[in-house]
C-alpha cells in the first residue's frame, strides 16, 4: 500500500476517499515479463485496494501493455476496472482547443491531420476532432506502409455520416506536410515524435495523444525541450493534469505533490462520487465516443479542470499558457538573460 487520499469533495458536496497502491509491475517488466506473471501481480496490487475499501481501481496504461503482448486482463468481482482512458481523451480534446487558443489558432480555420486513426482511440479522436474543423487529414501510425490506408475508409465514411466532413485518407508524412496542429494518437513508440517533429514547419503543435509513451519524456525532449534540436522549433503538448476538489488530504502528507493528478487517476474518483461502482468496465479496446463525451461532463460537474499541462517546454500552469508562444519563439532556458 503506498497511500491513502481522503475528503475529495465534489462541487456537488459528494466526498469519496481512495486509496493508491504502488504496484510492483513496472514499465520495463510489463514489456518482458511473461504476461501471465504480469496478470498476477496486477490481480494482487487490485485485490489490495479491494481489501482497502476500494470499490473501483483504475489500471491506467496497464490495458495498453496487455493488449500489446495479445492478452487482457480478467474482471475481479465486485472491483470496477477502468483504464482512464475516456477522461484522459475527453481532456486532452480540451487542452488541444486551450493551447491553439494562445496560439491564436481556429481549429475550424486550419489544416489539422491526426496520425494513428487507425486504432481505437485515435479513430475516437477524429470522429470527435471533426466536429471542430473543417480540414482533417487521417493516417495510420508512423512508419506504417501505405497499404494501411486501406482500412480508414470505414472511418472516413463514418465521419461523413457524423460530421458531414470529408476527411482525407493519405500517408502520415503526407498528412502532417503543412499541417498547423498534428494529433499523434497511435502505437507508435517515443521515437516516433522525433521523426513526425523533422517534418513539421516551425511553430507547428504536436499533441502527443497516444494511450501510453513507450520512451520517457526526457530521453526524447531533454530538460525544457533541448534534447533534440527538432523540438525548439516547434511545441509537443503531451497530456493535461487535473486539479482535485475539496480540501483532501493524503498519507502519508504530500504524496500528490501540487495536487495534479493525471486523467487516468482523477476518473477512478468522479465515477465514485457519482456512485457509479456498478456500471460495466471500459478497457481501452471497448471505448466509445458515448463515454468520452460523458465522463468529460461528470469531470466538470463534479470540479476536476484542467490545472496544467505537460509539454516540451515542462509543466505549465493553466494561469501561465498565455506564456507557450514566447517560450516557442524564445530557445533561451528560463533565468537566462535574453539577447540584446
């Protein structure tokens, strides 16, 4: 057991408490151990919590790494799994709109591609997506031959049938070639960023929506977004943090540092403040645009908005956006004195 969070408030005055288990399955040993060790020690670290109190245990990336490896993980009962999956999209449709915002950027006025619509969350991404712009291109994930185009057309047809927008189905290098704002929401691993950033034109946005980073941010950014060269020229949004209701508090004290927490955590408390320990469990594979739109207004009506968002150029306040496009503009680190 790594904690407890107690007197979550909503701005509704629903309170829930929970509690954090730190399971031993790290990154690394999700993507080499066999995966039955893997169901294992997740099943343990959940059985936990259940003995804890918690009714609703949320997995976070864990789906991700098991459907990689071709398995899934088994429902315990009387335990709601749920991935965070559907917070963190609805979120992260939010923080694309709040960064083009002070970029002075209309979505509905520029070209907008969306790499990797080819999985679930990505085609979920560019149905939604669609509902703003008015240009979309959709490409499968990096790297992916062009024969993949192939299986977007049923996308592309239903986002017509949705949106009465005709998206445009082409290869991802295509789809980013003079593309404003670039959602990268496949597979592809880390590296990926690298190669889709020496392609975009100066001042271009990447939000970076996959379902989980196989390589950690600074070994691809560096520190403030100077490990590679491609990344000064351009702004890579990675994910929004939430802030938490009420006055909780956690034991030991500070184990939430600032009070941020990522979108797969804070959806694991808004379904307990609405009471929803029963409803069905959603992996990733089953997403629905039905329970993005719907966990995004619980998250609103229960007072979880966005706090910060994390990029290329480290965490920035929701009060200090307004700062993205001179830190874009300006390659000198903070503290240092600017050229004259």
């Amino acid at each position: 057991m790594l904690g407890w969070l107690e007197g979550i408030e909503s701005i509704t005055g629903a309170v829930t408490d929970g509690v954090i288990v730190e399971c031993s399955a790290t990154e690394r040993l999700l993507c080499h151990l066999p995966p039955s060790h893997i169901r294992r020690k997740i099943h343990d670290s959940i059985m936990l919590a259940g003995k804890a109190g918690a009714s609703i245990a949320s997995i976070g990336g864990v789906d991700y790494f098991m459907e990689r490896r071709g398995q899934s993980l088994i429902d315990i009962p009387g335990t709601l799994l749920t991935t965070g999956l559907g917070l963190s999209l609805a979120t992260r449709l939010k923080a694309i709109d709040m960064v083009s915002f002070q970029f002075g950027i209309d979505l509905a006025d520029v070209k907008v591609a969306l790499v990797g619509a080819g999985h679930p969350a990505g085609a979920i991404l560019a149905r939604l997506l669609a509902q703003k712009v008015h240009y979309l291109a959709i490409s499968e994930d990096v790297g992916a031959p062009d024969t993949a185009r192939s299986n977007l057309g049923a996308l592309a047809a239903r986002i017509l049938h949705e949106s009465g927008l005709a998206a445009t189905i082409t290869s991802w290098s295509q789809a980013v070639s003079n593309a404003e704002v670039v959602v990268l929401a496949g597979d592809s691993p880390g590296p990926a960023l690298v190669t889709l950033a020496q392609r975009l034109e100066s001042g271009s946005l990447l939000f970076d929506c996959r379902r989980q980073s196989l390589s950690p941010q600074s070994m691809i950014y560096g520190k403030n977004g100077e490990g590679n060269g491609e990344f000064e020229r351009i702004l890579v949004v990675t994910e929004p943090l939430l802030s938490i209701p009420g006055k909780y508090e956690t034991q030991p004290p500070g184990l939430l540092g600032a009070g941020l927490v990522h979108p797969w955590m804070a959806e694991a408390m808004i379904l307990s403040l609405e009471g929803m320990s029963h409803t069905a469990s959603q992996p990733g594979r089953w997403l629905s645009i039905a329970w993005v739109e719907m966990i995004g207004r619980l998250a609103e009506k229960h007072g979880f908005f966005i706090g910060a968002v994390e990029c290329s150029r480290g965490v920035i306040h929701v009060r200090d956006l307004e700062r993205l496009p001179r830190l874009l503009r300006d390659r000198d680190t903070e503290g240092r004195e600017p050229a004259h």
